[in-house]
C-alpha cells in the first residue's frame, strides 16, 4: 500500500463550500473502524482540536471536529487527506496515513457531526 504523506488541520481544509454530509455509508461505520478513527484523531490531532463530541480545543481558533461539516463538506476531504493539506501554520505537524486509514478517520468525522 502506498502512504500518503498528509498534514491534517480542520482549521485549513481547503474544500469546496457547502454543509453536506456523506450519509451513503461511503465510509465505514462499523465500531472498529470508528475507533481507529478515533485514535487516529486523538493521536495526531487532539494536541490542538476538540475530537470528541464534547471536548472543548486545546487551541483557541481550532475548530472542533464535531462542526466540521457546517464548515465544510466532510466528503470532499478525502482527496485533501489523501494528496496532503499545506496549511498556514508552521506548529501543524505532517502525519502519513495509509488509505484505509483515510476512511476510518472521515467515518469518525462523519459519525460526530453535530446535526
């Protein structure tokens, strides 16, 4: 599998505007997967971003993850995630994820967006 070199900042997704959620099952939603998505967030991304569904971000202006998608179509990240997001600070770490670790961490995103 090849690794694609990511650095993973809610704050600087680049994507396309609108709200939509995937809710046609294109990510997993089985409870390994959520968990992996889980980890994922809290290893690399919980220093600074809310990741859970009530935690507040460590870092004033990190988005939490749960409002994402009222910022941003969670769908349309798969290909930033998986091409890299440069963003406009130089404390956001660079991560490599392998592609199903892609889908578990949008499946994450997606079973925790505030509605």
């Amino acid at each position: 599998m090849r690794i694609h070199k990511l650095i993973i900042c809610a704050g600087a997704f680049v994507a396309s505007a609108g709200s939509a959620l995937a809710t046609d099952g294109a990510y997993p939603s089985d409870p390994q997967s959520l968990a992996t998505g889980r980890e994922l967030a809290e290893i690399h991304c919980a220093a600074c971003h809310a990741v859970g569904v009530e935690d507040e971000s460590a870092e004033a202006g990190a988005p939490a993850f749960r409002n994402l998608s009222s910022r941003y179509p969670i769908e349309s990240l798969e290909e930033s995630l998986a091409e890299g997001i440069v963003t406009a600070h130089d404390d956001m770490p660079e991560i490599a994820f392998e592609p199903e670790d892609i889908d578990a961490f949008l499946g994450y995103l997606v079973s925790i967006q505030v509605k």
